[in-house]
C-alpha cells in the first residue's frame, strides 16, 4: 500500500513525470530519484541542460513547453514544481 506521500514502486507509469526546475539543486535530486524509480523524467528549466527550456514566469513559453512535452513525450502523469 501506498501512503500519501510516498512515492510507490509497485506499479509504474509510462506516462512521464514533469520536474519544473530540474536542472539543478533539489529538482535535480527528484529528477534522478524519479528515474531511479524506473520513470520518464522530462525537465523544463531555464538552464540550456533541460530536455525543455522553459521560463515560467512566461505564459507563452509554458504553454509552448506543455505543447511540446505532449508531443515528445506523451501527457505527463505527475508535475514537480521545484523552481
């Protein structure tokens, strides 16, 4: 059983996880503990590193972002806001 909170192993999305931030710090940190769980991570970062540059501050560029995860890499399962 799952608890809230925690994150289970028992059964895992295809479906990717967003990680806002995930360039570095503590987004980076839930980015490689989502991967490590066996998920699809896709970051969205100011940072050149990010699989999505992306401001979010901007609306444009986060609606832009949305449409592009989608089309790469399929609706998200989860977003981590960590910017």
């Amino acid at each position: 059983m799952v608890h809230p909170g925690e994150m289970g192993d028992a059964h895992v999305s295809s479906r990717p996880v967003v990680v806002v931030g995930g360039a570095s710090g503590i987004g980076a940190a839930v980015a490689a503990e989502c991967r490590a769980r066996g998920r699809s991570v896709v970051v969205w970062d100011v940072r050149d590193t990010a699989e999505v540059v992306c401001d979010i501050t901007d609306p444009d560029q986060v609606s832009a972002a949305a449409q592009r995860t989608v089309s790469q890499w399929g609706v998200p399962d989860e977003v981590s806001v960590c910017a």
